[in-house]
C-alpha cells in the first residue's frame, strides 16, 4: 500500500511540473512567434497602407469662398426680315439683342478685386459678380491684357471680404497636386482636383506664352478661376483647355500666378502692362547647331543678333553668346527666356548667365521697355506701331521698317522705308515681339514671306 502511494504522488508530481513547464516555457514560446507574426503583420499591412492621398478638404473649404461667378452682357442689333421691313423701313425691325457670357473669377483683395479672363468680359457693356453666398454687384473694368488673356475688375462690397493669397508660381513642381475652383453656372463653386502634368506650355499663337498645364478637369464656364496648390494658395487662373469638342479631355491651361500678379499690379499702377525686355534675338541651341558652331553646350539659348541700345547691348552681350540661365533659372529655349522676362519690368535688372568661348560669365542686364524696343532681322530694323498710325492705315496690327543696313536691299530703300510689315509667312504680327519670335524659329536657309502696306498705301508681297 505504501509503494502504492509513493507511486501515485510521483506520477501527481510529474504531471504537475509537466502542465507548469508547458505553460512557462513552451506555451509562451508559441504565443510569442504567434505574437511576432501578428506584428509582422501588422507592420506588413501598415507598410502596404503608408501611402494616403493628400487631404484637399483644407484647400477646398479655403478656396470656394474665393471664386465667383462672372456674368459679361453684351448688345448686339439685330434684325428681322419681315413684311414689316418694306412698309415701315428696315431700321424700325432693328431691335438690341442682349448677349450674355459667363465665367469665374478670384477675388484677389479685401476690398473687391477680382482677377479673371480677358476672354470672360471681352466686349461686355455690363458685368455682373455673384459670389459663393448668392449676393450679386455690378462690377467695373479697371483693366486688361489680351496677350495673357488677364482682366482685373472691382466690386463695391459693404464689408471686407475673405480674398485668395498668391503663391510663387515658379516653386511648383511637376506630379504636385493642385486643384480647380471654379464657378461656372452660378450654383455656387465646383472643385476639381489632379497634378500639374507639366510648366511653361506654350500654346499662344504668337508663342510668347507660358502656362501650367494640368489634368484637373477644367470645362467652359470655369475660366477666370482658381488653381491652387494643396494650402489653398493661388499658383495660376485657369484659363483655356486642349480640346477638339470643346469639353475637357484631361488637358487644362493656367496662367501662371507670378504673371498674372504682376499685370494686376502693373494695371492698378499704370493703367496697362509694363513690360521689360532683354533685347536679343536667337533661337534654341541644340547639339546639330552646337557642333556647327563649335559650341561646348547642348542646351541653352543662341543669340543670333543684339538690339542697339538694348539692355543687352549695354551690358556687351554679343551676336554668338548662348544664354544658360536668367537670374539662376535654366534656359533652354526662346519661352523659358521670354518666361524669366515677363514678370519683370523696364528698368528692372537681371542676371543673364552665358557662356563665350565656351566660358561662363555672369553680367547684369537693366531691362529696356517694349513699346520702344526695335528689333532687326537680316538687315532690316523693326518697330513697333502706335495707336495713331494704325488708326491712319486702318490697321489693328503690323509692324514697322525703320531702316534697312542690308546693301543687297538698299536700292529698295525708298519702297521699304516705313512700311509696314503686316504678316510673316502668313501669320499676322502685332508687335515686334511676336515678329522676333516668329523669325527664331525660321532657319537661316529657308524663305521669309512678308505681306507689307508701303508708306504710299501699295500692298506687295516679297520673299527673302
């Protein structure tokens, strides 16, 4: 009986240390791999998860308070060919159609500036401004700029009002997200979001241009508006889309927010656009015209001629330099220069990095003013037309011979002095900046059409 007992309290104990062993140490361990592969997990999962689509709800709130609605009435006679025209005359069947546009607008100031589309009020005899809260005043026009289809107008408001801050357009960066504010059938303002695709677009026809694009949808009715980045800062005024329907087809324009704040100041300064200009012609260097010159370089831009008395000029910079950068933004092309100029002022001045002999240099540059800029293109000295003259020849476009120093065309003098050069290679020149960018694209060896006006009123059409 007693080995019995011994037995059986042996054989207790054992199972006792067994099921306290299991627990402490075999239990444990399981539980712990258990746990590590649960955090591994998790971690996994986390890690799968770490990317989240920028909050825009901040932007947005911030942005739809900024963007109004714009409404461009227009009158336009008309008239109706009935009975009623042979028995009482055609002049009592005239009537005043009222013709009505509308767009979006950025209120830019407390006190009731608003920035939006030249092309939004072009024409319009009143304009009318909505904003998000349904309150509507007549506004007025304080000015525009066709060429960067800007227009700025001013509401009279009781109170202050909750305006849009500008951001520098020059620090965005491509894939950054961005979104669309708009307000085009006055239901209050539509958000839409998307990336910049892509910086200094130029899709004007005179190419001196340079836009944001983006794959925000951007329809009619949303011109003028807002694009802001993901603070709810202003970085451009959307402003046209790439589209043969005339819809959005994931291509959208704006113009960029340093330009546009600049015509606004310049407008509410001076009344119209003040522009600065460096005073050279070229065109894009490349590695063809790089090895034909003998030219260390791939990119940057050729400086085929200088204008006298041009800024350039001043500061020596010289027929064969290459332009690389403008105030230590890179060059590559005759739009990133115009670019780097545009929201710059006569009188300004600049740092043109170019390079000489294969040496770089550093030389300032004080910016001439545009109006009175000449330019000269194979021996013939351009300038621009004022209101005057145009208004003489009953014109709204051209440009002007000043003189010719080519010999070959000197027994031409007396024809060619004075005229005026009214398009190149069919396409018609307003200014002597759209003609100097028309002749960079041109090569050396092709053909210039000139359709002119002579000083006595002759049309002629000549080829160089």
């Amino acid at each position: 009986m007693k080995n019995i007992s011994t037995i059986f309290f042996t054989s207790l104990l054992s199972v006792i240390l067994t099921i306290i062993t299991y627990k402490l140490l075999i239990e444990n361990d399981f539980l712990g791999i258990e746990n590590t592969e649960t955090i591994s997990n998790s971690t996994k999962n986390t890690s799968k998860s770490s990317y989240e689509a920028p909050n825009l709800t901040v932007a947005a709130n911030k942005t739809i308070n900024h963007v109004v609605h714009v409404k461009n009435v227009s009158y336009k006679t008309s008239s109706r060919n009935s009975l009623f025209d042979f028995i009482y005359g055609y002049e009592s069947s005239r009537q005043m159609q009222p013709q009505i546009g509308t767009g979006s607008g950025v209120i830019i100031s407390e006190d009731g500036y608003i920035v939006t589309n030249n092309h939004v009020i072009q024409g319009a005899n009143q304009l009318e401004i909505t904003l998000n809260d349904n309150r509507s005043f007549p506004a007025t026009l304080i000015g525009t700029d066709p060429k960067t289809d800007i227009a700025l107008l001013k509401i009279d408001v009781p109170e202050k009002l909750s305006y849009a801050t500008f951001a520098d357009s020059d620090a965005i960066e491509v894939g950054e997200w961005v979104l669309a504010v708009g307000n085009p059938y006055n239901l209050t303002s539509t958000v839409t979001a998307g990336i910049i695709s892509a910086k200094a677009r130029n899709l004007s026809e005179d190419g001196i241009q340079s836009f944001i694009q983006t794959d925000a949808a951007v329809n009619p009715g949303n011109s003028g508006g807002a694009l802001v980045n993901t603070n709810g800062e202003l970085i451009g005024i959307n402003t046209l889309i790439s589209s043969t329907t005339g819809s959005y087809v994931g291509y959208s324009f704006a113009v960029p927010s340093n330009m546009a704040k600049k015509i606004v100041e310049d407008l509410l300064e001076f009344g119209n656009v003040q522009q600065g200009i460096l005073g050279v012609q070229g065109y894009e260097l490349n590695r063809q015209i790089a090895n034909a010159k003998n030219i260390d370089l791939a990119q940057g831009f050729y400086i085929e001629e200088v204008n006298s008395n041009s800024g350039a000029a001043k500061a020596n910079i010289q027929s064969g330099d290459v332009i690389t950068k403008i105030d230590n933004k890179p060059i590559k092309n005759f739009l990133e220069l115009n670019a780097a100029i545009a929201t710059k002022r006569p009188n300004d001045k600049v740092k043109v990095t170019l390079v000489r002999n294969n040496n770089t240099q550093d030389v300032l540059v004080q910016l001439s003013k545009k109006e009175t800029q000449n330019i000269s293109f194979n021996g013939f000295e351009l300038e621009n037309l004022n209101e005057k003259e145009m208004q003489s020849l009953g014109i709204n476009y051209g440009v002007k011979i000043k003189n010719i120093t080519n010999e070959n065309y000197k027994p031409y003098l007396n024809e060619l002095k004075n005229a005026i050069i009214l398009t190149i290679n069919g396409q018609k020149i307003s200014n002597t900046e759209m003609a100097n960018e028309l002749i960079s694209r041109i090569s050396n060896k092709s053909n210039v059409r000139f359709d002119i006006i002579t000083r006595n009123g002759e049309r002629l059409r000549i080829v160089l």
